[in-house]
C-alpha cells in the first residue's frame, strides 16, 4: 500500500503556507497521471465559501517520502474548481502555461533558486539562538560560521538536506546566513516548471522538519528590523542562447527588458519586501532597477566568470524569501522570452542602463 502526502499547491489561503493531507491507495505509482484527482474543504482555508466549499486537487510532480520510507511518496498538486478552473492562488496553472510557449521549450530555462529562511524559538518568536529579548553580537562571524556561539540550527539544516535528497529535490547546497539562527538551501539547476516544484515540495519537507525539532519556520523578508540582514530568495536564471558563445549580450538585453518590467517584477516578488529592499544589506532600493558585474547591492547581478566567458547567467537579488517561485520564474521567462519593449522605451532604457554600468 502507498500513502500519498498531498501538498495542496494552492498554496494555502495565505498564498505561502503549505498544507498536506494523506491518502492511501492499492499500489506503487510513478507518475502523477496514475494518480486520482482528490478534493479539500477550501472553506477551511479561505479559498472557498462554505456553501460550496469544495476544491479540486490535480497532482502533478511525484516525490518520495523521507519521513515513511518504503513506496510512499509525496505528490505537489495544484487547486481547481469543480467546473475545472484554476482557483486564484493557483500560480502553477500560469506558470505551465508559459513553460510550455514554443518560445520558452526552445530556451530550456534553467533556475538555481537560494531560498533564505530563518528559525524562531516556538514560544517567543525570537531567532534560534538569541538571547530572550535580546540580540546577539553583531553580523560577521555567523556567515557560514562553525561554533555553538556561531551556529544555530544546523541540525535542521543538515536533516532538511538529507530529506531533500532522499526526496529526489534537486538541492545543490546549504549555508549558514549573514544574520545569526538565518539559513539558507539552493535547488538547481532546475528546467521551467520543476523549479517551482522542487522549491515548494523542498520549503514542505522544511516545515516538517522543524515541526518535528519545535522550531518555527519563518520566510519573512525581514524578521528582525534594523541592522540585520533580510532574507531573499535570490534566482539564478539562464536561458540556452545565454549560455551559448555571445551570450553576454543577450543577458544585456534580458536586463534590459527587466528594467522595463521592474514595477510588474516588485509587485509579484512576496509580501514585505519594502521592509528588505531598502538599498542596505547587499539589496538594491526597491524603487530603482540597477544592475552591475559581482555587485550584490544592485537588482540583477552579473557574474565575473559570465563577464569573462561571454556567457553564462544573471542572478535576479529582488525576489524575497516568501515568493512564489511559480511567478517568479514563469515571470522571468515571459519578460525575456515573450514580451517585446517598444523600440522607443527600449532605446531610452539602453542609454539609461549604460549610464549607470
């Protein structure tokens, strides 16, 4: 008997929790089409009035289950109306939509997402670490730091990386973050939609996993005001003629059509994020798009080694921990790959650019 762990991909009324609920079924499966379409109580969640309150789960991405073992498996699904319609905190449903394009296919986006997120006492909701209501030394050891003064959590690092292995999650790293009891996981280099996949199934392992040690998961952007750093969810993006010889130059033109398109790209980059991006603490203004080569205070980063081969990718530092990485890449994708600037916007866009570089 397999036990199916749904992970509602709704994502929760919320549009950043993850929910789950379990099922068992009469064999193995390995593919999401093998499975049945499930339903939930959206009332319960806010994403369904009580007098017609059921919503339709549709599972799509398969992975196996670190916490039973055996044939179980974890399936990430997405939410729709009895009638067939996506419910509006369904961002996959868009995302596919884009990933499938001809345009996009032929690109084979490819997304390396540092996902940020930082560890609370249960009680206080104060980071793992810090003294009750008070705070600790201020930053510079704690960045991939070793020591029980340095440290904090990195057992829950360390079992959330083994999970996503064992998951099949594409998980590349880890680290401990500039602000104490702060960590941060990278998945990729992930294709189109399996991006937004491994990192939503990846943040579902994370919360069982502090549940399990009583730890609070939280992926605000800033949890801690004043000079600490935020958290982001830094995504690295390349698309195939990126990564081929001359490449640098469409990179240029991508950062182009993402300065066009900064106000579209803040306002799907996660709630709070003003409290982030405030220019400090290697973030760029949130009002001004900038970009430079190995500069962590602009919005898009260029690497040294894509400066100097010519090719490579650019590292988008607006999106904040809680984004949905359905949008954001999806987003990515659309405003490289399918929208067209006008010449006149383009030409002013340019000079401004060059100016700034």
């Amino acid at each position: 008997m397999t036990i199916v762990f749904l992970i509602h991909n709704r994502i929760g009324g919320s549009g950043i929790d993850v929910r789950s609920k379990s099922r068992t079924i009469s064999k193995p499966v390995k593919h999401p089409s093998e499975l049945p379409k499930w339903n939930y109580d959206g009332s319960s969640t806010g994403q369904a009035p009580g007098e017609d309150s059921e919503v339709i789960l549709y599972p799509q991405a398969i992975f196996k289950d670190p916490f039973r073992g055996g044939n179980n498996i974890l399936v990430v699904c997405d939410a729709y109306t009895p009638a067939g319609e996506p419910i509006p905190t369904n961002k996959r449903h868009r995302a596919a939509q884009i990933f499938s394009d001809p345009k996009v296919v032929a690109e084979v986006p490819w997304y390396g997402i540092e996902q940020e997120y930082t560890l609370l006492q249960t009680n206080v909701k104060w980071p793992l670490g810090w003294p009750v209501g008070g705070y600790p030394g201020p930053q510079g050891p704690y960045y991939c730091g070793a020591g029980a003064d340095k440290s904090f959590g990195r057992d829950i690092s360390d079992a959330h990386y083994k999970a996503c292995l064992y998951a099949g999650i594409n998980i590349s790293g880890t680290n401990g973050e500039v602000m104490p009891g702060q960590w941060e996981f990278q998945v990729g280099p992930s294709v189109g939609i399996e991006a937004g996949d491994h990192i939503w199934c990846a943040r579902y392992l994370l919360e069982r996993i502090t549940e399990q040690a009583g730890v609070v998961l939280s992926l605000d952007p800033k949890p801690i005001e004043g000079d600490w750093n935020g958290a982001g969810c830094h995504t690295n993006y390349s698309t195939k003629t990126m990564r081929e010889e001359g490449g640098f130059e469409v990179i240029k033109k991508a950062i182009l059509n993402l300065s066009l398109r900064h106000k579209e790209h803040i306002s799907a980059y996660g709630e709070g994020n003003e409290r982030r991006l405030t220019g400090k603490h290697e973030t760029a203004s949130i009002d001004t798009f900038s970009w430079g080569v190995a500069n962590r205070g602009c919005s898009i980063r260029v690497g040294r080694d894509t400066e100097k081969e010519g090719k490579g990718y650019l590292e988008d530092r607006r999106p904040a921990s809680n984004m949905d990485p359905y949008v954001v890449t999806s987003l990515l994708a659309e405003t490289t790959l399918l929208w067209e600037p006008t010449l006149e916007a383009e030409a002013l866009a340019a000079q401004k650019l060059s100016l700034k570089v």
